[in-house]
C-alpha cells in the first residue's frame, strides 16, 4: 500500500475528484436543479449553492495533496513508506466518517453530533487535523452538503483539533509528566 504522491498521481486524484464533483452538478441541473444548502439548515440564513464546490473542491483537493507530499514525502525514503500506509488510513478513515456522518443526517438522527462528539475526545490522543483527515471528511460529506459548508466545517473542526492535539494534550501530558517525577 505504498502510494507515491507525484505530480502525476496528484494530477490525476485531483482530475478524478472535479469530474465526479462536475458529474454531480450536471445531474443536479437536468434533475431537479443544482440546490442550494443553507448555514445551520436553516432558510432564513444566507445560502450556497452547490455550484461554489465545483470550484472549492477541486482547488481544496490540489492544496491538500500538496501539503501531504509536503508533510511525510520530503522527508526521506526509509520514513515515506510508514507515513504512506498512516496517510492512506487516515484519509479512508476521514472519508468513511464523512459518508456515515452525511448518512445519519440525512435520515434525522442526533447521531452526528454524538460522532463530533466522539472526534473531540479522539483528536486527544490522534492528530486527525491533518491535511488527509480534512480530505476525506470533505470528500465523504459533499453529495450530501455539498462543497462549501464541509470546507467551513471541516477546517474549523480541524482547527479546533489541532488545538486539542498541539496544545491541551501537550499540556496535560506536561502537568502529568511534572506530578509524576515530583513524586519520585
């Protein structure tokens, strides 16, 4: 499982990712039109029409793709193999959360936010704000949210992840370090 993330691969990613964004959108339009997604689901809040992701999706998926190869394959040969297999995983495991979170909001259950939930207590103890995790949940949520609203979500759960992660595990792990060699 050892995917090399070259300008070519991510090319054709990237290319995939617009075709079925633009797929979408077109099936949209000769359906029942390309509709129209409101912040908090609510209508008297501003809308986004699902035209935006045609746009945001492809450009979210360059970029992110771009900070991957950044992250673990500049590094060197002997890391790139393991962080292939960790990036890989992440990526599935961010898109399968995404498709089951899309799910279960679409049939009207509070199980979504018992998932977020549960994502608050897994950023402790899993970098999930990395750039493949927002992938994958953008990529899982966009037939149901379309392109834009998981983009604002996305980065502002990874945000807050990240601060999870980087500063109050860091933290905690520090006070629990400094209580434990205090009583030595």
């Amino acid at each position: 499982m050892n995917i090399k993330l070259t300008l070519k691969n991510r090319i054709i990613f990237t290319a995939i990712v617009t075709l079925l964004i633009w797929t979408n959108l077109a099936w949209d339009y000769f359906h029942d039109g390309v509709p129209t997604h409101y912040l908090l689901h609510r209508k008297d809040l501003p809308g986004i029409s699902n035209w935006w992701g045609g746009i945001a999706i492809p450009l979210l998926t360059w970029f992110l793709l771009y900070r991957i190869k950044r992250r673990t394959y500049d590094k060197g040969i002997n890391e790139a193999s393991n962080t292939s297999k960790r990036v890989t995983y992440g990526f599935i495991g961010a898109l399968l959360i995404g498709i089951l979170m899309s799910f279960f909001f679409t049939i009207g259950t509070d199980v979504p936010g018992y998932m977020i939930i549960g994502l608050f207590i897994l950023s402790f103890f899993i970098p999930i704000y990395r750039a493949e995790h927002l992938l994958g949940f953008v990529l899982g949520m966009v037939y149901t949210f379309g392109g834009i609203l998981p983009i604002l979500f996305g980065s502002i759960f990874v945000l807050i992840f990240a601060i999870d992660y980087l500063a109050i595990r860091s933290f905690i792990l520090y006070l629990i370090s400094k209580t434990s060699s205090g009583k030595s």
